[in-house]
C-alpha cells in the first residue's frame, strides 16, 4: 500500500466518522522543510555558533587559508 492509498482509506475513515479529512501526501512538505531549517538555525545560535553562512565559511577556510586568516586579524 501507497501513500495514496493509505490517504484514500484515512478519506473514508473521517467521512465515516464526521472528522476533517486528513490533508494530502506531500502536501506540506517544503513547509515541513523550512521548520526543519529554521529550528536548526535557532540551535546554532543557542550554542553560540553562526545561524547560516557555515558551508561557504568552511569552504572558504579550506580553499583560501590566506584570506580567511587575514579576515580574522582585523
């Protein structure tokens, strides 16, 4: 059984019962996503580390060690 099919069956349960169909697979996903995104930022800021900008700043560290290093003398 699908995703889709288990939605149809959940369709059929909250008819049967009166409730509020349940929304669609996939449906909410970027949304979902985002939170992820943004809950993750949140942390970093709690423990003390930049929110976003933390890939390009290794990345930048790893290929330019003379510019990220005279970037931090200043």
């Amino acid at each position: 059984m699908n995703a889709m099919h288990q939605h149809m069956i959940d369709n059929y349960r909250a008819a049967q019962r009166g409730e509020q169909a349940p929304p669609q697979p996939g449906l909410n996903d970027w949304q979902v996503i985002r939170e992820v995104r943004d809950y993750r930022r949140f942390q970093a800021v709690l423990a003390g580390h930049r929110s976003h900008g933390r890939i390009r700043a290794a990345l930048t560290r790893l290929l330019h060690p003379r510019a990220a290093n005279s970037a931090n003398c200043g």
